[in-house]
C-alpha cells in the first residue's frame, strides 16, 4: 500500500511501542506476569518477545529500500529513557539485544530512536554512546500546550531543537519521529471536535515551519490520521475515538489544518536546497526592522540559497504585525517592506531560489510549489489583501499577461549593492490570478482558500517526486491521483460543491479532463490550463433509514444462581506471577486464566443464610465500572470514574434473598474493561490485573466467611482467535458476545420485539439486533456514523457492533464521546448491515437510549470505490458459537 501511495515506511515495531494501545502493544499474555521483567534485558522478557522480533523482522527486511520496498528506518523500542551510561545496564544491553536480533534477521536499514520529550538523551552515537545507540537519534515533541476550553491557551513554540540536535546528534539528520498533529482526549474529557484550537490551521502554518526553520531535516506528525479505537484496543486513556484533532478526521474528511499542511509539504518537496542548509542566524529582530518579529535564516552554502523564516516573536499573539525583512542576495542585500504576519502566521522568504531554468532572486509571496511543464509553472500564495514582492535573478524588465482575478501586479527598477534588477509587487486577491511572463514563467498567485485547494499529484510511485513528475490540479475538495492517457488527464478525487476544476499538464495533445471517470467539457485557457466544472453533492440526496425493527434478549442470564456454569474455568489458583499481590484468595486476575480482554464475568457461590454483605474490589482502567447481582438481585457495584482504574464498594445484602442450600448462593460480578495500562501507569504498568483483586464476604458483626468456589468467563476462546478476521480482542464476555449475538447472519426470528430507545426498567443487561439497507449512490462517498444519547442521570454502559465489530462504546455518566462513525467495510453502503446494541443497566432504575440514529457527516462526490464488496471482512455467525453458552 505505501509502495503504490509513494509514500517512505518509518517501522516502529517495538517490542514496545505505546501509543495509547492496549498494553502499549505488548501482546496481553504478559499482562499475567510471565512476561519477565519487561522492558529490560531479563532473559524471560527477552525470550518474549524475540519471537516476534523475528517474525516481523522477516516481513521488513523484505520491504526494506535496499530491497525495493518503501521501509527506510526501522525504529528500536519507543521512549526508553537512557539515564545510566553504563554498557552493563540492563536498558543498555536491552536495546543491544533488540538491535542484534533484527540485524540477525537481515535487516540492512538504519535503526532510529524516539527520546521522550527533553527529558533525557538516550541512544545516540554523539553523546555518551556506551552501546544501544542506533544510527539516527530522534526526539519527540508535543509543545502546543493547548485547552479544549480556552482557545487562547498555549501556542508558544520551542525554539531549542535546533541546539538541542546540535549538542546530542550532531553528526545525524535532525528528526523529530513524533511531533504534535493533534493530542488525545481521555475519558470524561472534551470530546476532539471542542478542542478549537488543536484544528486551527494556523498551528501546522507556524509549527511545522518552525522545526523546518531549525533544521529538522525529518518530521514524522504523530497522527496524521488518528482512527478509532476499536476492539478493545485502546489502553485506558482513551475512549472509542482517537480522532486526536489530526490533520485527517477520524471520519476520513480533510481538514483544515491538512490542507495548510500540504501547502508546506509541496514546498519541501521541490525544495532541494533545503536539505543542505547551515543556521546563518536567529533571534527576536534577526534580519528583520521590528523586535516583534523572530526569524531562522538558513543558508545553503553550495548554492547560495536563503530561507528567511518569519514568526511572531511571541507566537500566541493575535495582533497582525507590519515590518520589513532585510535579505542577503547574490545581487547584494535588498530590503523588502510591507510582509505581514496576520496575528498567528508564519512566512517563508527564500532568496537565489532555483526552479527549473530560473532563479527567482527573492521572494515575498510563499512559494507553495513549482513545475517543470512545456514552462516554468511557479506557484505563490497569500493571505488576501497582503503585499508580496519579487525579483527574477537574471531577468531584465519582462512583459506580462494577466488572467483570472487582478492582483495589481506592478514592476519597477530597484539597486542593490551588486546589481539592477526589476522587481515586481502585488496584493494578494481574493481568488486564483495568473500571469504569464515573457521569459516563459507561469506564475499563480493564490489566496489561502484557493491554495488549500491545490494539488500536485505525483505521475511516479517514487517518494522522490521530481518537478517534472507531477500534474497541478486547483480546485477539488481532494485529489487522489492524476494520469495521462492519450488526449485526455484523469483525474480522481473527491467533492462536494460543485466547482471549476483547472488542470496544468504542459501538453497540447492532452485536451481533455476526466473526473472520476466523467469526461468533461473541457476548455483551454489562454496560457495553456485545461478547465471545466466538476460535479458537487448539493443537489444529491442520501436517505439513511430509521433505526427500527429491534429485537432483544436478556444478555445476563448469569445473573440467576440457577444458571448452568458448568463450563467456566474455576478460580483456584493460590498464586500469581503478577508484581501485584491480590487483596484475597483465590487469586481472580483475569490473565491468569487466560482472559485478557473485554468484559469479564464472575460467579462466586456460598453456602447458607449468614451472609450481609460482601466487598468487592475490582480493576478494569480509568472509567470501568461493575456490577453485582446476588441471586438475580442486583445488591452494588460501581458507576465508574474517569481518574480511577480500580474501585471498591461494600455490597448490600438486604434485599436479596438467601437460599440455605449447599453452595446455593450465587454473586454473579459483571466486570467492564477498558484496556490494560501502558508500562507507565503505576504500580506495574502492562501487569496492573483486571478483573476482581479482592473479594471478602461477610456475615453478622462483619464475621468474615468464605466463598465455596469462584468462576470466571471471558471472550469466547479465550486467546484462541476464533475470529481471525475481526481478531481476539474484538469481543468481550457478555453472553451476547459469546454467542455471536453481534454477527451477520445470527437468526433473531424468535426473540422479543424491543428497542434501545423504550430500554429496561431495571438493572441488567439487553442484547438489541437490528438490520438494516443501505443504497447509496455507486458514486458517494458518505461517512456514516451513529448518534447515541440518554436521558440525563442515566448510569449505564453501551457497547455498538457493526455488522461484528465492536466499534464503540458509549457511557453517558461520563462521556465524552456520543457520536460514533463508521469506516466503509465495516459498514456496507450499498447492502445489507447488521446493527447490535447491548445495554447494561447498573442501578434498578434501569436505562434506555434517548436516540440512536444513523446520519452522514458528508457526502463526496468521490473515485474511490467505497461501495466494493466487503463481505471477505465480515464473516458471518455460525454455530461453533453456541458451545459458548
């Protein structure tokens, strides 16, 4: 996929790799504690994970560049803090043992790394090096500071990095493997779309140009693309979404602040003179005529080349700042008056800059990109009203054309100390300008919102795309790729307001457009643009059917003493290779009987009348919760809390009935699961236990009696991976889950007719299945999701599965999250989709759904082939599930 996308693979394949995954992405058998010591040089640890060391690395090294494929670094371990230089310690020889293991499955590419902020220096070559380094250092870096609830928090860049690289990677490209796209929200938080300023394009425009004005030579944004936690795969940090306000919307759709960062990314890419740059100067005033202003300046000393970044001195100022900018030139030095920074803004000014076979002497206006066609294509953007000045290098006075919207471009005759030259300025307009010059140069003049719409599809799977590799395209939403074949450009991309498309290819044969297999009628613009209109989704209409036709069933059959357990795995170990001791016996981790993930259920039986009450300490992650009925009578539990992973509750007797027959008593726990933690969360990180720590029965005067016998179940299978497609951590305990309630194909024709909406009207826990069709234009793309909300003071928990996929949980009494989407083949546009809903009551007040509703966030005019069948990643029910019972 990434060879075909042209795009370079960074491996970050561990053993540990955080992230904000399910144990950090240890595999979760280690959750028992028979892992070792992780993270060390432990040889129980190390006999761990060099398994998968040498599976993966088997898969890399046939993907690696030297072979081919697109893989360029392969990193080593995530965030692992160096801080005793010692080759005897067990980190150091760790991350010896790492390295050696990938090298002896024949992995040729460089080894990275990934320092946890500036908090260390760690396995690097430049400082310190008593072995474990590896080849390229790396830093990462989330410096935004920013609040969901105060847009004017933060914004306050780092200007260190450049230092920091030159004290501890000085021989070493400068990177940055995880700089800030976005940031995760937790449990009870802001949901992403509140956090206004994490979006604000302005962050990409200011931010990602810093680092370049630094000398950061690699950038990886962590995300890009943040995705959804789905299956359990998230560690207990975060909740379903992991849209972490990317670039890329969960959804898929483009924001903002994407478009603003492939405005950067166009410009490095034709940009070479970058890559060999020194640091001229820096500082508040550097270069410039106001202290509100720093810059970075950078010089390649081969070409001659100048990068002038500009920035407000105190970066979160809002205030549109006036000044000029003093440049150096190979005609001498010349000052270029009138450069705004509008408040948030950040501006590069490059000087001696080659493009095709000119030199533009210095420029004002941002160079978004440039072509190499039949001519020159140069391409400026703006913000709209501002001034931008610039000068060819060895161009006298040159005749001009102008098309599309004025932008008063006027020349005059300027000195420097070395030479004449003509210098042209303008003010930017509102809307795309062309001008064609005499010397054969094509410039665009764009406004921000036109640049935004800017593309410049590569014509070669090559990551190095050469300017003469690539077709510009203005005006679509989105473009995916763009081809010539015979006369005519095809073009595939997305949309959703009809628009004027304009493509730039250089060829007089090529005279006509194709948009997602359309030919357009296509007109030739004077300076040698093809044009059409292409298709919006204004007047296309996307009907999505009301959620009806539920069926339910009792999902808690358990809760009754009388239910057969005959076929759980009985609790009867005494000890326990996990760091933390268990608060009573039988030990009742849930990994140590081989259930790791999901909802857990326990029985423990008792004999006799005596019993008032019992507490019940249970571990699940931040914001689980559990519940406890006794004899089908719920007698506690707890709601869950956001800050706490552990809670504990004092279970009430009174009101249940006791039965005095051998082992006749049952308390049935139900317990929720929102991940295992990562090896930072205290006090045993990946072996904190899940499921009940303790477990004490009472009887009069607080007399401790004893539990007969305790039983666990988990996921069906266990570990077994019954549904390699979905995988083991999709599915939970739930007798639901057990049994593939949530499948395809799974014959609800006998079950009782019942919504979500109308609920329960007491504690438990409700299997809902609905199915329903969708017949979305062939043509569509529509990201589709579901809304889900309660009456206020409800306490319940609620788990979605499409069409099998555990793809959402909602918990009202904590939040934030009500707003589910859903990614094409995990639901069918065109087809059949099966909707299954279980609610789990936690007081006897019961709960119901206030709404549950399918809607669209969008809808695209699109190329791709979202509607393909989907049915090879949704197997459907069978009855292997009923052994589950």
């Amino acid at each position: 996929m990434a060879t075909e996308a042209g795009l370079y693979v960074i491996a970050r394949p561990g053993p540990y790799i955080n992230g904000e995954a399910n144990a950090g992405g240890f595999a979760l058998w280690t959750s028992d504690g028979s892992g070792g010591k992780l993270r060390t040089s432990d040889e129980t640890y190390y006999q761990a994970w060099l398994p998968w060391v040498q599976e993966i690395g088997n898969i890399l090294i046939k993907n690696q560049i030297t072979e081919g494929g697109p893989v360029i670094l392969n990193q080593i371990e995530n965030e692992l803090q160096e801080t005793t230089y010692n080759p005897n310690n067990t980190l150091v020889v760790y991350m010896e043992q790492i390295e050696r293991a990938f090298r002896e499955a024949g992995m040729i590419i460089p080894f990275s790394s990934n320092e946890k902020g500036e908090r260390s220096v760690s396995w690097t070559t430049d400082y310190q090096d008593v072995g474990g380094a590896v080849n390229v250092y790396g830093l990462d870096s989330y410096p935004g500071g920013f609040s969901c609830t105060n847009v004017n928090s933060g914004f306050n860049v780092l200007r260190n990095y450049f230092q920091w690289f030159s004290n501890y990677s000085f021989t070493q490209p400068s990177f940055l493997p995880e700089f800030e796209g976005g940031y995760f929200t937790p449990w009870g938080g802001s949901f992403y779309d509140q956090c206004l300023e994490e979006h604000d394009p302005a962050y990409a425009d200011v931010y990602y140009k810093n680092n370049i004005g630094q000398r950061v030579t690699m950038q990886s944004i962590y995300m890009a693309y943040g995705g959804t936690n789905w299956g359990q795969s998230a560690a207990p940090v975060v909740y379903t979404s992991y849209d972490y306000s990317a670039p890329l919307r969960e959804t898929r759709e483009v924001q903002d602040k994407f478009k603003q960062t492939k405005l950067l990314a166009l410009f490095l890419r034709v940009s070479s003179d970058l890559l060999e740059t020194v640091m001229e100067s820096n500082g508040t005033g550097n270069a410039v005529s106001s202290s509100a202003i720093w810059s970075w300046v950078l010089r390649n000393p081969d070409t001659g080349a100048g990068f002038y970044l500009v920035q407000q001195n105190n970066t979160a100022s809002r205030d549109p700042q006036n000044f000029s900018v003093y440049l150096n030139t190979s005609a001498g030095a010349v000052t270029v008056p009138n450069v705004q920074l509008n408040g948030r803004q950040s501006k590069f000014l490059v000087t001696d800059y080659q493009f095709a076979n000119e030199t533009l002497l210095y420029t004002s206006a941002e160079i978004l990109t440039y072509g190499t066609f039949d001519v020159p294509v140069l391409v400026f953007y703006l913000q709209s009203g501002q001034a931008g000045e610039f000068a060819f290098k060895s161009a006298p006075k040159l005749d001009y054309q102008s098309f599309g919207m004025p932008v008063n471009l006027t020349s005059s005759q300027s000195t420097s100390a070395n030479s004449t030259f003509t210098k042209y300025t303008y003010a930017q307009a509102d809307g795309p300008s062309v001008i064609k010059f005499s010397n054969g140069v094509l410039a665009y003049f764009l406004d921000l919102p036109s640049a935004w719409t800017f593309f410049a599809p590569p014509t070669t799977p090559d990551p190095n795309v050469g300017a003469d590799q690539q077709i510009f395209v203005l005006g679509p939403y989105n473009v995916r790729n763009a081809s010539v074949q015979n006369s005519v450009v095809q073009i595939s991309g997305d949309n959703a307001n009809a628009t004027s498309i304009e493509v730039y290819i250089g060829d007089s044969a090529v005279t006509q457009i194709q948009w997602n297999g359309i030919l357009l009628s296509t007109t030739q613009t004077p300076y040698g643009a093809l044009t059409a209109q292409i298709p919006g989704t204004e007047n296309r209409t996307v009907t999505l059917p009301t959620l009806t036709s539920w069926k339910v069933n009792n999902s808690l059959p358990e809760a009754q003493a009388s239910y057969n357990d005959a076929n759980w795995t009985i609790c009867n170990k005494t000890t326990t290779l996990s760091p933390v001791a268990p608060l009573t016996l039988p030990v009742l981790f849930s990994s140590d009987y081989g259930f790791y993930t999901g909802i857990k259920l326990y029985r423990g039986s008792f004999s006799g009348t005596n019993a008032t009450s019992a507490n019940i300490t249970v571990q699940g992650g931040l914001a689980s919760g559990w519940s406890a009925w006794l004899n089908g009578v719920l007698v506690g539990g707890h709601p869950g809390n956001a800050s706490l992973g552990a809670t504990s509750a004092l279970l009430d007797f009174s009101n249940a009935t006791l039965v005095d027959v051998e082992e006749g008593n049952v308390l049935t726990v139900v317990t929720d699961y929102t991940g295992h933690d990562e090896t930072s969360t205290g006090p045993a990180g990946v072996e904190n236990p899940r499921g009940i720590l303790g477990a004490v029965l009472y009887g009069p005067g607080n007399a401790v009696l004893e539990f007969a016998q305790w039983k666990i179940q988990g996921n069906a299978g266990g570990s077994a991976n019954i549904d390699p497609v979905r995988g083991p951590m999709n599915e939970g305990g739930l007798y639901g889950e057990r049994l593939g309630w949530h499948l395809p194909g799974f014959d609800t024709s006998g079950w009782e007719t019942g919504s979500p909406t109308e609920g329960l009207n007491t504690s438990g826990i409700a299997w809902y299945v609905t199915t329903f069709d969708l017949d979305i234009d062939e043509d569509l793309d529509v990201p589709l999701g579901i809304e889900l909300d309660a009456p206020s003071g409800t306490t319940a928990r609620v788990m979605i599965f499409m069409n099998g996929y555990q793809y959402g949980k909602f918990v009202p009494q904590i939040g934030p999250q009500t707003r589910f989407p859903f990614q094409p083949g995990i639901v069918n546009n065109r087809g059949t989709n099966t909707l299954a809903v279980s609610l789990w009551t936690q007081t006897d007040e019961g709960a119901r759904l206030s709404n549950a509703t399918l809607f669209a966030y969008g809808k695209y005019q699109t190329g791709f082939n979202v509607n393909q069948d989907w049915s090879y990643l949704q197997p459907s029910w069978t009855n292997d599930r009923l052994v589950y019972a």
